[in-house]
C-alpha cells in the first residue's frame, strides 16, 4: 500500500487507497472500511425452528426493493472476540440467550469493496433460552421484528431463492448440509 486517505468518516469510514499492483502500476481504489462482523444463525433442534430478523436497510431501500430484509442475526464486532458479539448480537436482536457456537467460517462479505469480513455462526438454543425480547437498540434505529420460522420453511426458502441477504444464505445453506437430520421428515 502506498497511500490511504479518508475521504469520509461518519457512521463507516471511505477510504481512498493509492496501491501498487503487481505488474507495478499504481492505481486508486475507494474502500469502505467498516471492520469486521459476526452473524449467527440460531435454530431450535427440538421444535425444529430458525430465528431470523427483519429490519430496515437503506442500501436496499436505495436500489429500489422492498426496504425491510429477512436475515440472520449479525453486527460489528466493535472490538469483542467473534463469539462474544454473535451472542450479544443474539440478545440484542432476539432476546435469545446462546451458549454453544458451532463456527462456520470467517467469510470476505464484498472484498471487492469493504474491509468487512463476517464471522459466521450456526447456534442451537432452546426455548429457554428465549430471555427477553429483543428488537434492537433504539439508539441504533434498529427497530427489529424478530421472526421463528419452521426448518422446512427456512429449506424452501433456500430452494425457492427468497433468501436475498448473503450471510443468510451461506448459514441456511450450511445449517441443511451440516445438519441433515433437522429438515428429515419426522
């Protein structure tokens, strides 16, 4: 890397990179430098549930599509350890309290444009574990509607293509992979 200049600094950072490339060129690239995150599908093996979100996103209001997205449970990391934001994150979002944390992978979102790189999880919880309600935080403008959708249903999503957020699919794809036995036919 030669140069780097902020170009913006507010709710995420803009970089401008100056960089040269391997047959010696120098070229500029704009970054947006948001850190890293962590997402996490929870799912209840017992009652054979998923916990999803639905919320607002700008970007996808921008483009000109239904502005609130169905998707997995995910935030910043905002300098904690992956674990613990997928868990806070949990309570946060859903009011549900996670324990055991079967990592997935540390995925590149968009290396064409971000720094951002998630931490993706698949978490069993039970009942129980359904602590408070979740939402979001106000000050945040979350305003999140927490969602339980039945394991066949989160399979035809995954069939059908209605999925539409990234992270979400990746978990929902690896959670029928990993774990077959789930969306088997009881």
């Amino acid at each position: 890397m030669t140069k780097v200049n902020t170009l913006h600094e507010g709710w995420r950072r803009l970089l401008l990179l100056t960089i040269r490339i391997p047959d010696g060129r120098l070229i500029e690239r704009e970054v947006f430098d948001s850190g890293d995150a962590a997402a996490v599908l929870p799912y209840d093996p017992i009652r054979r549930r998923a916990i999803l979100i639905r919320q607002f996103r700008a970007p996808v209001m921008h483009s000109g599509d239904d502005d609130t997205l169905i998707e997995v449970i995910a935030g910043l990391l905002d300098g904690a350890e992956p674990e613990a934001c997928a868990r806070r994150e949990a309570m946060e979002e859903a009011g549900v309290r996670l324990r055991a944390l079967e990592l997935v992978g540390a995925l590149w979102s968009a290396p064409g444009a971000t720094t951002e790189r998630a931490h993706l999880f698949l978490a069993p919880y039970a009942l129980a574990d359904r602590v408070a309600e979740g939402g979001g935080l106000a000050e945040e403008h979350e305003n999140i509607e927490v969602l339980e959708v039945d394991l066949d249903d989160l399979a035809r999503m995954v069939r059908d293509n209605t999925i539409t957020d990234l992270k979400t699919l990746a978990l929902a794809q690896a959670l029928l992979i990993r774990h077959p036995a789930l969306f088997e036919r009881r």
